[in-house]
C-alpha cells in the first residue's frame, strides 16, 4: 500500500469512506442484491449515526432501486458531482447510486461490453459525492469479469479498508462458483469477512414444515474447509422477498420530516421481518471483522 | 473440408504471462498494454502495438461449421440463479430422449458454467483432434462443451474481461468437432452484455433460431427480463416464448401450496402479455429439481410424475411446433 495515494478522483473521493464491502457470489440469483441491501439497512440501523452508501455495480441488471424502494428516482448533478439518491430522503444517511437511477425507462437495457462498463464503474467511484460514509457496500454481478476488475484495480491502489462477503446458496452448483470466487478474492489479495449461506430452508405458511428448497449446510461447511469466517444461514423469508421486490416509493420519502426519528419506510417494515433478527448478528460480526482490515 | 486441418491447442483459460502483474488484463484485451496494470511490466509494448482488429476473420470459419447445426436456440434471462442452465438441460435431455436426434449444448457462461455439474459431466475433459475440440458426450446423441472441461479444479476461477470471453465463445462456434445437429442448445450467463452481443453477432450469419427466456415469478427478476427482451429486439433475436420457473411451492409435508417468489406484479403471464409475447408455460418449485441438478442427472427421467417434469414435457412440446418440428 502506497504511503501517499495517487491523486484520481477516485483517490480523492474514497478518502471519505471508512469502510468498503464488496458483495460477491459466483452465481447469479442467490441474493447478492438482497444481502447488499439488508447489509446496508442493517448497517444503517447499527448505529444513529452510521452513514451508509450503497452503489449497485450490476450495471446490466440493477436491482437495488427497487430493493430500496427507490425504482423511478434519477440522480442531480451537482458542482460537486453527480448527488446519490437518499433512501432516508432527508436524514442523508443512505445514499444509493445505480445505473436504474440513470435509465429512461425503467426497462431499458443496458448492453455494453467491458470497456464502457469500466469507465462507468470508473465515473461511480470518482464522480459521485458520497460525502463522508462510515460504509459503503458494493452490490456486484455475478462472476469474476469486468466489473469486479475494474472495482478492484480502481479502488485497490487508493484504499486498505476493502473487504468482501461471499454469498451462495446450500446448492452445490452454487457452493462450486462460490470456490471460484474464493479464489477469485486470493488471487486479488481481498480479505474475504466472511460467506452467507442464502435461501437455507423454507417455512411452509401452512403448517411449519421447514423445507430444503435448495438443499442445506453447504455454506457452512464450504467455510470450514477453506478456512473463511461463516457469518450465518438465511432461511428464505416471503415477508423480505415481498417486501425488497414491491418496495413502492413512498409518498413519505419525500417529506421524511412527518416520520418519527430516523426511519423510513423500508427501514421501518424491514426491522418487522424475521431476517432483520437474524441479520443483525451478522452484521454484528461484519462490523467487528472489519475493524481489523487494513 | 472442416475448419482446421492441424489439431487446435485447447486453450488454458488461466493462461497469463508468466511475468504479467496482477491485473493484467489479458493479452487479448482491448486494454492490452494500456491498462494501469501494465505499467512496468515487460511484455507492454508488445501487448500495445498489436495491430486493431479487422473484420473477424472466424465469421466464415464458424458458418462453415455451423451450416451442420439444424436448429440454433439460445436459452436467456436477464437475471441470475431463475433456472437457465436446469432448463437448458431439460432442454437437452428431452430432445435427446429421441435416438435419432443428436443435440448439443454449449455453455458461454465463462465465469460461472454449471452445465457440466447439471449434466453429471463435471470431471471430463475436451480432447483436440484433427477435426476440432471433441465436445463432451453425456450420451450417444447428446453432447456438452464448456469451459469447465478445461479447468485443471472446479475452484479455479476465470477472471476475465470481455475480449477474451468473446474469443472463447467464437471458439466454441468454429473450432468444436459438433458433427451434425438437430439442436444447438446455447446457454448463457446473465445480463446483457460480452457473451450476450457476441453469440448474438457471431451466429448472426448463420441465424438463431430463436430464443427461450426464462424467469422467476417477482419483479426484480422481471426487471431483468423486460431488459433481456429488449436486447433481444435491439440485435434481431426472435423470443420464442418465455418460461416461469420457481412458480409456486408444494409443501412435501401438507401438500399445501404457497408462493416463494410472489407474482407481486403479474409474474411471467403479465409479462408476456405486455411485451406480446406467449409464455410457454409455469414450472413449479420443486426441491428435486435442484437436487437432480446437484447431481448431475435428469430430472424429468428420475421423476417422470412430478408436476414440474409434466411442466416441462409441454413447454418444450410447444417450443416444438414453435420451431415447426412437431
């Protein structure tokens, strides 16, 4: 690590930021995104203070607007770069940045090869004013490619407190590409904090049986072998799958001075859900682990 | 009169320098000895000064090859983990139940390929022959390739960027030994983006059939695959039909039926209406079908009853007459 980082934008704006987390799992749909944004809620509710920033590198497949509640907000330019969208409106402590916020239409595709995806990779880190963050969590597509290069060799160089988490699900073709992103994080020397085990079991509604809809255990025993930290198995949760995938707007984002306090509506009926229970003690070891990065 | 007359060396897909820095891009990146990564390193100027690339001299090599392939299919979704590479391979085995129909499978997904776990294929090997690269035989009449025949361990990753991926995929298209095929079954990783443009413009002189796009009942994976769809018209690609996998659950204990993924906007049906398109039909969560994948063996012989193999019977039936093969 060099003692005086090169000055890039980049450089400059990272400087703010205390804590960054990459969110990784090889495979697609096993709820990187999710964790992404029950990581930063939780980070968010950690403390009355915590500043939080989310930026959704998925630039093909953005889903953080609408985990967030934030589907159809754009982003301002400001002299000071481009403003994050503030999931808490006014109190400005989680801030959002994603290519669904820079998108006409919502349903717009975004189909560009690697160099473009690296120079707008590029303008997230060192364009958008984050402010000072305590955290910011880094919400990837699945795979080793192009984005996770790009995040690493720009950010790398100008940061030594980057970690990462690893999510999968019990399945094996999920636990295989979760290996490669193992090796993927050794090979790129990023400390790894630890794996989710995601989708672990389902409660059946009607009666209580738990099933192993994508089997079980995988998880935790992928991070005995290798030596990695477990942070926690995830039951699917339909209340936490509703309630990331209709996340409306809500009228109230935008006059958040009519709520009591610091929560906002996701937030509020996130904290209801059984997830936000257990996640809590993840985060718990997530903020702890971190303290030792760098 | 095939495309090579020498055999073709099977590349090793972690092949670096072995003195290039951490983040070497890749020789054959556009970025080639202009990253920052290249700084200081030894090879730069050779890597800088390679001459741009001209029209892609594999185009008439890959359409040589593929004037063999019958039917070209591409399986797509905009969203991850909703079940491409299972139904790809229900794909394959339905076909190949049929002995006088020879299928193949390619797996473009580079980064994350599950084809050879899902076809119980996952410790083989490609051989190089004068004829090409010998894809993988699963049966007489059904045949994988992949890159995950030519990792040394399935935990060794693929970090690559775009241009290397792409020079793989045109590869697979022209230097693969297929033979004649009914079917080319292509399966893909998700997103929008390297492998998507380049089977899309590599195949494009020897026309895509068509392609299946496959979802989850919630709408952020429809997001997805509204955006997948627009790709699709955007390069001229014709939908085939869309396909909802994960679509209700059926408790194994009281048999009472409950929505993991709630169709919070419609699902697939709403969908596809919207886009005017037909949905081929609505697979339900069944936990064996994930186990039959872990395992590597096929779903729809192992539990010929289940609601979900029925499922998967009439969606590809009806893929079928789509494509004029009834």
């Amino acid at each position: 690590m060099p003692t005086h980082p090169p000055q890039t934008p980049v450089a400059r704006r990272l400087k703010h930021i205390k804590h960054i987390v990459i969110v990784l799992s090889g495979k697609g749909g096993v709820g990187k995104s999710s964790v992404s944004a029950q990581l930063a809620l939780s980070l968010h509710a950690s403390s009355p203070t915590a500043r939080v920033g989310v930026l959704d590198v998925d630039l093909t497949g953005p889903s953080i607007p609408r985990m967030l509640g934030l589907d159809g907000h754009g982003v301002h330019q400001s002299s000071d770069g481009w403003v994050p969208v503030y999931a808490d409106g006014r109190s400005a402590r989680l801030a959002c940045m994603s290519v669904g916020f820079l998108l006409k239409r919502r349903e717009d595709s975004v189909v560009w090869r690697g160099p473009k995806k690296n120079a707008m990779i590029r303008q997230f880190l060192g364009d958008v004013r984050w402010g000072e963050l305590d955290y910011l969590v880094i919400d990837t597509p699945p795979g080793t490619s192009d984005e996770h290069l790009s995040l690493l060799e720009h950010m790398a160089p100008v940061h030594d407190r980057l970690s990462s988490i690893i999510v999968t699900t019990p399945q094996a073709v999920a636990l295989a590409d979760a290996l490669k992103c193992l090796s993927f994080t050794r090979a790129v020397n990023l400390p790894v904090l630890g794996i989710i085990e995601n989708m672990s079991g389902y409660v059946c509604p009607c009666c209580g049986e738990i099933s192993n809809v994508f089997s079980t255990g995988g998880g935790a025993a992928m991070a005995e072998t290798e030596r990695v930290p477990f942070l926690g198995s995830l039951p699917v949760d339909t209340d936490l799958v509703t309630l990331l995938d209709a996340a409306e707007p809500d009228a109230g984002i935008e006059e958040p001075a009519e709520r009591e306090g610091d929560a906002f509506a996701v937030l509020e009926r996130y904290q209801k859900t059984s997830s936000a229970k257990l996640f809590k003690d993840v985060v718990g070891t997530v903020i702890q682990t971190m303290s030792r990065v760098g | 009169m095939l495309a090579t007359q020498t055999a073709v060396p099977i590349p090793d897909p972690l092949s670096r320098p072995s003195n290039a820095p951490e983040h070497c891009p890749g020789v054959e990146s556009e970025f080639a000895g202009k990253s920052s990564a290249c700084e200081g390193c030894a090879n730069q100027e050779i890597c800088a000064s390679s001459t741009p690339k001209g029209p892609d001299p594999s185009l008439p090599l890959i359409r040589e090859r593929m004037s063999n392939v019958k039917r070209k299919i591409l399986v797509l979704s905009g969203k991850g983990g909703v079940g491409k590479s299972t139904f790809t391979a229900q794909l394959g085995w339905a076909f190949a139940a049929d002995e006088d129909v020879q299928t193949g499978i390619m797996d473009v997904d580079i980064c994350g390929p599950s084809i050879p776990t899902i076809l119980g294929i996952a410790n083989e090997q490609v051989h190089a022959s004068r004829s090409g690269w010998s894809p993988v035989y699963v049966q007489d009449n059904l045949s994988a390739m992949s890159v995950g025949f030519m990792l040394p361990s399935a935990r060794d990753a693929v970090m690559w960027r775009g241009p290397k991926k792409n020079g793989l995929i045109a590869q697979f298209l022209k230097d693969v030994d297929w033979g004649v095929l009914d079917y080319l079954v292509v399966d893909t990783p998700p997103g929008t983006s390297d492998e998507h443009l380049s089977i899309a413009q590599l195949l494009k002189d020897s026309g895509i059939d068509g392609a299946v796009v496959v979802t989850t009942p919630q709408e952020v994976a429809l997001q997805d695959v509204r955006r997948e769809i627009d790709f699709c018209r955007k390069v001229g690609i014709r939908v085939l039909g869309v396909v909802e996998n994960m679509a209700g659950f059926v408790c194994p204990n009281c048999k009472g039926e409950s929505q993991i993924f709630k169709p919070s906007t419609g699902g697939a049906k709403r969908l596809a209406e919207d886009m005017s398109l037909e949905l081929l039909g609505s697979v339900p969560l069944d936990p064996r079908i994930g186990k039959s994948a872990d395992y590597g063996v096929s779903f729809l012989d192992e539990y010929p009853d289940s609601p979900a193999t029925t499922a998967y019977l009439s969606i590809i039936r009806r893929l079928k007459e789509i494509l004029g093969d009834a």
